[in-house]
C-alpha cells in the first residue's frame, strides 16, 4: 500500500572535527512528486520487511528525550505546518545524539505520512552509494543512489497510535550495538518480557493461518514447527529473530511471514527468548475414549469449541455443510438413500 504523503524533507548529518557531527539543514519540505513517492514506498517497504525492530514508548523524561515535547509543542497532527521547525528540532538532538558515537552520518529524510489508516513520523539516515547507469548513446555512467537495502538507522513513531493512548507506538530497527543512539535518540522506553513477546507471537501465527485460510492439517504443521524450533530456542536460551522462524516454518513464504510478523499491528521485539509455558499454546489438545477419538488445535476455542468445567461436556460446531447433512441425517436415523 503506497503511503499518503504530508511532509518530506531533507537534511544531513556532515562530519566535523569538534564536535564530531554538525547539523546541515535543508532549506524547506520539498513539493511533493513521483521520486520522493518512490522513495518513501520503498523506505516503508523495506522497514516493515526487514525485521529486526523493537517497540516501546517515549520515556516520560522529557529533559533528557525531548522528542515528545517537540511533538507536543508543534502538534503537527493538526497543524502540518509546523514540520519544518520539528524537523530542525529533531535533527538538532539526532546530531547531539550520534556524536557521541561512531556514526558517520549521512542523509537524513523525515516524513509524516498516512498508512494504513494511521498517522507516521519516519526518520532515517541513509548514504548514498555509486552504481552504474547507461544513457542514450549506450555508454556507462556512474550513478549516484540512496542506498536502501539494509536499513541500518531508521525508527518510526506512530502518531495516530501514541495519542490514542497505546502501546508499543514507538520503534527503532535494531542493527547491534550501534542502533543504541537512535533508541537513544527517539527517547523509546522498552519494558519486554518474554512471555508477552512469547503470546504476542502466538497470537500473530494463529492471526496468520486465519488469514491464510489453513485447513487443520496445514495449521498444525505451522505450529508444530513454531513449537518445536521456538522450544529449542526456549532450552539453549537463544535469543529468536523473527525472519528466522519465519524461514524455518514456512521457507516457501518466508518474506511474506515475516512482514507478517513483523507488522505494526503485533509489535512483536526481535531477539527475545521464548518462554517455555507460553509455548504450550502451539500444542495440540487430544481427548479419546472407546467411541471417539478427537483432536483440536489449541485455538479451537477460539472458534467456536466450548467446554464446560462443570458438566465436563465439549461442544464442537460443525460448519461443514456435508458433515452438517451427514449428522443430521444419523441422528434422525435415516439411510444414506432415504429422501424424506
């Protein structure tokens, strides 16, 4: 989905001796046109997809993270206007931010958007890297591009999300240890746990094959393999990716799972350990006895099975039309060819 775009511009971060970056602003948000439309598609595209990000909230220390006073202050929800000065503001303390470590600068594009109904500020930095081109009369030239195939320093802030008052409206991608200026930087208070990233997880695999319309057989074979390899990780301690997993369950459909995963709508923090008892959730539920043999997916209650504790009885809907016609016709005892 292409973003609808308020506000672009850009900036750049210049190295320096002392101190070790300086601020070059841009002169004004630029008109919109078919380039930057390209650009900011692309960018979003591949920040969703890339995996690797972690959630949060602005810490309510607002000395030290001033980025949400800022937002306070110029509101530019309704007043767009006042883009530009947030802008310089926030390339201000993104600069104060880096010199302390070894980024190196580069370009650095701010955008307010709409996608996906909600309202987004993006701020990356990006550099430029020398490729090829061929002109009209068939010679090579040297081209000069934003390179965008590995986000290194990018973090999102949706706007529509923090003040609606929810959670996790605040993320960065995490690419080591170098990543620490921009959460820095963006003021992003994380409190993970690994049972919340475990069931937020969960839920996201469950979400997926409903969306992907998996039979019984296709849905416990997703998470029969979740569970297993998400186990394995749980026992050795080993922090997760989710592109990983991805890629391990599903490797025909592994970018897609990941952008699934890694949607905004889950806000699921890469790199955390699975927790064993949020796991039992992916295992399959099995009941037997002399006149029948059932098993349901753990998310059958979800879906319309109903047990009662008291009565100890299971209530399973049949949505089947054949299996419908097939049941009532036994209970009504009739044959396979009776018409009435």
């Amino acid at each position: 989905m292409s973003c609808e775009i308020t506000a672009f511009i850009v900036h750049k971060m210049v190295p320096a001796q002392q101190p070790r970056l300086i601020a070059e602003f841009g002169p004004s948000v630029l008109a919109h046109n078919a380039s930057i439309q390209s650009l900011m598609d692309t960018l979003n595209q591949r920040y969703i997809s890339q995996g690797g990000r972690t959630f949060g909230q602005f810490s309510p220390n607002q000395t030290n993270y001033p980025i949400s006073r800022h937002l306070d202050e110029k509101d530019i929800l309704n007043n767009p206007t006042n883009f530009y000065d947030l802008s310089n503001e926030i390339l201000s303390h993104l600069v104060s931010k880096a010199s302390a470590t070894s980024a190196t600068g580069g370009w650095v594009l701010m955008c307010l958007y709409k996608h996906n109904a909600e309202k987004v500020l993006a701020v990356a930095v990006v550099n430029e890297t020398t490729g090829a081109s061929i002109d009209e009369t068939f010679q090579v030239q040297p081209s000069i591009y934003i390179d965008l195939t590995k986000l290194r320093h990018a973090g999102r802030i949706n706007l529509t999300k923090w003040k609606s008052a929810q959670k996790g409206y605040v993320n960065f991608i995490k690419a080591g240890r170098e990543s620490t200026y921009f959460k820095e930087f963006l003021g992003c208070d994380t409190t993970n746990s690994n049972v919340d990233e475990s069931n937020k997880l969960i839920i996201a695999i469950r979400a997926y094959c409903d969306a992907k319309d998996f039979d019984y057989i296709q849905r416990k074979n997703i998470t029969d393999l979740a569970h297993d390899w998400l186990k394995t990780a749980s026992k050795t301690k080993r922090p997760i990716l989710l592109a990983h997993l991805a890629n391990h369950i599903a490797p025909e459909e592994a970018e897609e799972l990941t952008i699934f995963l890694t949607s905004d709508e889950y806000a699921i923090n890469d790199d955390f350990i699975p927790d064993m008892r949020s796991l039992k959730q992916l295992v399959e539920l099995h009941t037997k006895d002399n006149h029948w043999d059932i098993k349901l997916s753990n998310d059958a209650f979800e879906h319309g099975a109903i047990y009662n504790i008291e009565t100890k009885l299971l209530t399973l809907p049949v949505n089947n039309v054949e299996d419908q016609e097939m049941f009532a016709r036994h209970v009504q005892g009739l044959e396979d060819d009776d018409t009435n």
